[in-house]
C-alpha cells in the first residue's frame, strides 16, 4: 500500500490544474472561469504568444475600468496574482501585482523553464470581521488494481488573514494570502482566532452576522459547491492517474476555495503535500479525524475482509468506521467520460464498500 497516487501532480501542480479544468470544461461547452478565476498559462518565459494575450487583455480591462469610472461606475481594479506553476507550496513565489511592467518582470526574471499561473485576482472577497480567508477542505483518492474512486470530505475549516484587507498595499501577503506559513510572521497571529482557524459553524454565524440581508447556508448552499467543484477536478483528471497500475495506492488532497462577496465560489488549488499542523482547536480535532478516517477507509478494508468483521464476535462495520465522513464523488468504474450536468446528484458513501 502506498500513500501516493501516481499522476497526482495533474491536481496538485497549479499548471496542470488549470489545464485540466480547462479542458474538462470546454469538452462540456462551458466556461471555466465559473469554477475557477480567469486565469492565463506562461509556459515560454517573456516570448510566450500567451504572454500577449494577457497583454491585450489586461489593457482592454484597463479601458474598462476607465471607461465605468468617466460614468460614475465602479468595476473594481486590475489587480492579477502570479504563481509559479508547479513545485511550490506555503504561498513561496506568489506575488500580487498592478501593472503589467511588474507582471513581465517577474516572468523575465525567472528565465526559462518556469511556467507561471496569472489569475485575476478575487478584489471583492467575502470578508470575516474585514478580513480576508479561505476556505480548507479534503479529498481523498484511491486506487485499487486499477480501479480510482475519489471521496470528499465533509468537515473543513477557514484559514484566517491576520490584518484588515485593502488594495492599497498589494506587497503585503499577511493582508492577501492566509497560508499558514505567512500569516504566522505576524506578530498578531492567533489574536483575532485561535491559530487563524474557523470552523463551518462559525462561518455560518459570521454570515448571518455580517450579511443579514443575504441568508447563505453554508451546509445546504455553499458546501455543497465546493463538493460539486472537487469531484469536477477529479473529473478532469480521468484517465492521467495510476497509468501504472499498483495494486493499492492513496492519496489525501487539501483544497483551497475562495468566495467573493457575491456568494460566488472558486476553485484556488488541491494541494498534494498539504499542510496538516494542528495549531488550533479546530485542526486538533478535524485533521485527526479525517486522517484517521482515511487510514479507515482506504487501508483497513484490504487488510480485513468485510466477512470476517461480520462474523468476528464483537466487531461490525460501526467499530471499523465509527464516523465515517468520507462521500464518494467519483468512480472511475461508473464516472468514465460520461457527461455531467451542474444538478447532478452527488453520490453518498458507497454501498460497494461491503462488497
């Protein structure tokens, strides 16, 4: 048994995210940049032909903005964020910025063989106490002689921005960027929540809090989003994981979703060596469980037939999986390259399980 899926990095690398996402969407005759924010690919340095396309794009948005402010209209600013492409993680390497002089310079300067993801940049967040977050949530792949299923999970948690948000000071990742990495070089880091972290409930009293006027439920409208997103980004990945076969491989992704102040969610990235430091109340209790969880799940069931826990005195399926918490959203068995629609019933735990 191995804790790593072959292929992975067609998830984790944000290139190859975009790519995926891209390709998954427009083989359905969709707009991608519904799930994810728009987003150009840098793969040839300063000379890449998509490089100017970004140009041309971010020039015509500057007109736009221009033209909304000559009529007393706010179309927010043209702000893009720069990531590298792939091998990066904690928030090293990205950089937020205004002007296309700093966007090429960053791209120059890394010379060739870098590859860069510029995406727009979310400038109306969601905001908790006028602050920015994201949202943390899991995954989990499997597979077993061949055969992948992928598995959300139900509990996730909020990773605070320890400053107030404002566009006026781009440079400062603490304000922009909620890793944990960056925010804990605040000195007020831990001040306003305990290691920087909310759970879901918690969310949902902010939401009611702040937008009395907007009833959002976080467990029956926005969960259920972020959900339907991850098993879209499995989706696109059919056929580009376990190419060799092992017998009995998994995987657990950490997800990164934003929302703006319209309720609208974005897929950010799926991370492969996520962060599972446990600094705060909430991750001492949800990362345990979800580890635990997938331990449960994707190995327990190789190692002892569902036969013998039946007929084994004192053991049945609740002492196996006490709380399970995984959901399937993907089987590659009954998934394929079948077309889905945005209504799609998503699948509870598996019945297969037993099988």
């Amino acid at each position: 048994v191995y804790n790593h899926i072959e292929g992975t990095e067609q998830l984790g690398f944000k290139k190859h995210l975009f790519t995926n996402m891209c390709q998954y969407y427009d083989s359905l005759h969709k707009d991608p940049f519904n799930a994810i924010p728009t987003t150009f690919l840098i793969s040839d340095g300063i000379y890449d032909s998509e490089l100017d396309k970004f140009h041309e794009y971010f020039v015509a948005n500057d007109e736009l903005i221009r033209l909304a402010k000559n009529d007393g209209k706010m179309l927010g600013e043209n702000v893009w964020i720069v990531k590298p492409g792939e091998n990066t993680n904690k928030g090293f390497g990205i950089g937020i910025y205004k002007t296309m002089t700093d966007i090429r310079k960053v791209v120059r300067d890394a010379g060739k063989g870098r590859t860069f993801v510029i995406q727009k940049y979310l400038e109306r967040p969601l905001l908790i106490d006028d602050r920015k977050f994201d949202i943390r949530c899991f995954a989990l792949l499997t597979a077993v002689n061949g055969k992948i299923k992928g598995y959300f999970y139900k509990d996730g948690y909020l990773r605070t921005s320890t400053k107030p948000y404002t566009l006026t000071n781009i440079a400062d990742n603490i304000i922009h960027l909620t890793n944990e990495t960056i925010q804990k070089q605040c000195p007020d880091f831990g001040k306003f929540e305990t290691g920087n972290k909310l759970s879901y409930s918690d969310w949902q009293e902010h939401i009611f809090k702040q937008n009395k006027n907007y009833n959002a439920n976080v467990y029956k409208q926005l969960i259920p989003q972020i959900k339907q997103l991850v098993a879209e980004s499995i989706r696109s990945v059919h056929g580009k994981l376990d190419l060799s076969g092992k017998q009995n491989t998994f995987e657990i992704l950490g997800y990164d979703f934003a929302i703006d102040s319209e309720f609208h969610i974005y897929l950010i990235e799926a991370n492969i060596n996520s962060c599972l430091v446990m600094r705060s109340p909430i991750t001492s209790i949800i990362i345990p469980a979800m580890i635990d969880n997938a331990i449960r799940f994707a190995i327990d069931p190789l190692l002892i037939p569902f036969d013998d826990i039946i007929n084994y005195p004192g053991i049945g399926i609740t002492e196996l999986l006490p709380e399970l918490k995984y959901e399937l959203i993907y089987d590659s068995d009954l998934d394929g390259d079948k077309t889905y629609v945005e209504d799609e019933i998503l699948q509870d735990i598996p019945q297969d399980f037993i099988n």
